[in-house]
C-alpha cells in the first residue's frame, strides 16, 4: 500500500499549506482564500484514497468495507460546498 502513504503524505502537505496560510497571512480575505484554497488539495488525496481502499472492497466481495467506505460520498460533496464558497464568497472578497 505505497500509494495510501504517498496520498497520506501528500494530504498532510496540503493541511499544512493551510496551516501556514493561517499564521502568516495578515489580511482576513486573502488568508480565508487562501485556507478554502489549501483544503481541497488535502480533500483530493484524502477522495483518492478512499476511491482505492472502496474499489478493493467492492473487488474482493467485501460488502462491510465497501459499505463503511461511503465517506468518499461525504467528502465529494464537502469538495464540492467548499468550492461554492470560495467561488461565491471567499475569492470575491479576497480580490475585492
């Protein structure tokens, strides 16, 4: 499972991108930009690895794992509210 610890990896990378974004960022617009920017890179990794881990379930007959991997649901739909905010909201601040 290298590819888990890679998307593991990568994900831990995109919260602390954030985490940066919130300590050095002055301006509220632009840090809460740049934190709804940061949280969908994480979000993708954290989306693909649950893609894998379900397809394994669903592959090897597993119906308990495949069922219990239905986050991956919640967390396109997390991406999805995020993106609208910063679309909407957020982005139009930050550039105002």
């Amino acid at each position: 499972m290298q590819g888990m610890q890679a998307a593991y990896d990568a994900e831990q990378q995109g919260l602390a991108a954030g985490n940066k974004i919130m300590t050095e960022t002055q301006d509220p617009d632009a840090r809460d930009a740049g934190i709804i920017a940061s949280a969908p890179i994480a979000l993708h990794y954290h989306v693909a690895a649950y893609g894998t881990l379900r397809s394994y379930a669903d592959t090897s007959g597993n119906d308990e794992a495949s069922r219990l991997m239905q986050t991956l649901d919640e967390r396109k739909q997390q991406d999805e509210v995020m993106t609208h905010l910063a679309e909407e909201v957020v982005n139009p601040k930050a550039v105002a």
